[in-house]
C-alpha cells in the first residue's frame, strides 16, 4: 500500500506550455476583421443603392414611355399652332377638348388642355387653358423639335407633312446612384388638308 503511494507521488504533473495571444496580436485581429466588415458593409451598401437606382429609373421610365406614346397619339391627329424647345400646343381633329399644350417645366413634363376652337388654339387660347397635370415622375427634362405642314393646294408649293420629335432624358431622383436614361420619338402630322398631301394630284411632294 505505502508502495502504491510512492508511485502516486512521484507522478510528475503535466505542464502546458501552450502560449496565448498577446495583447498586440488581439489589437491587430480585432483591427483586421473592423477593416474587413467595414469593406463588406461598404459593398452591401453600393450595391443596395445601385439596386434602388435602378428601380427607380425603371419606373419613371416606364411613366415617360407611356406619356410619349400619349403625346405620339395625338400629335398624329393634330395640327401645330405654337411651338418653342419645351413647349408645343396642338389642336387635336379627334378630341371634343381639342387645344392642347404641352411643357417641359423644371422637371416634369405637364399637360393643360381647353375647348377653344381652332381659330383660338393658341400658347393663351380662350377659353384658357386647364390646369396643368403632370404626366411624368421622377426627374425628367426634355424637348420638342415641331415643324408645322405647309403646303398649297392650288398652286406650285411644295407641300410639307409636318412632324414633332420629342426627346425625355429620365434620371433617378429618388435615392440611389444616379443613373439616367434617353428616349426619342418623332411623330408625323396628318393634317393632310393643311399639307396638301393627297389633296391635289398635280402638285405632288418635292
């Protein structure tokens, strides 16, 4: 038994001689994984914005797309009686409320309308003008390139369809990166009574 008890005690213990981590090491990981959550929450951020710009762009560009069709619509039934690069007034043959305006204002593209009759469509028709309403969202700026019919049904001059061309450039304003976008379109008149098309057979198109 006494035996049993020498070989306890003479049993050496085990020493560890593992190291930790020094102070230093600690600041450094710990400054390492701050950069490196820093850089992953900066991408995460980018890229949100990045996907929030693009959807707001989508949708205001949906909205100018629509608005230009509208406006491609009635041009092609319509006369132009004023024009300047961001207004045009028109007066529309297949409409009751037939004078029509339309403006680039700041940055919205606005629609007023009246009842007067031809003679009276004008940039200040009477009766006057409605109230304008917008037609488009977001951030839009724009322009018009209105070229009127001419023509003479009796004599030598060369007749002239008209046409209107519109350009919307589209940017997001609504948070995110910026983004933008461009659209075009040209409409042509068919005033064919005022250009002389298919009016008189011996005073044909130049």
């Amino acid at each position: 038994m006494i035996r049993d008890n020498k070989k306890l005690n003479n049993k050496k213990p085990k020493v560890f001689n593992r190291q930790g981590f020094t102070l230093a090491e600690v600041i450094v990981s710990i400054g390492i994984f701050t950069i490196i959550m820093a850089g992953s929450a900066g991408a995460f951020a980018n890229a949100f914005k990045s996907y929030k710009g693009a959807k707001n762009i989508n949708e205001n560009l949906k909205n100018a797309q629509y608005a230009m069709n509208l406006m491609s619509k009635t041009f092609r039934t319509s006369s132009i009686k004023y024009s300047t690069s961001t207004v045009v007034v028109v007066y529309d043959y297949s409409q009751a409320t037939a004078c029509i305006r339309y403006v680039f204002t700041g940055t919205t593209l606005t629609k007023a309308s009246s009842s007067a009759p031809e003679s009276n469509c004008s940039n200040s028709p009477s009766p006057a003008f409605s109230a304008a309403i917008p037609m488009t969202s977001g951030s839009v700026t724009g322009e018009f390139n209105a070229i009127s019919s001419a023509g003479d049904d009796s004599g030598p001059s060369s007749t002239r369809v008209g046409v209107i061309t519109v350009v919307m450039n589209i940017t997001n304003s609504g948070g995110g990166n910026s983004s933008s976008a461009r659209i075009q379109s040209t409409s042509s008149l068919r005033d064919y009574t005022v250009s002389n098309v298919g009016i008189d057979p011996n005073n044909p198109p130049n």
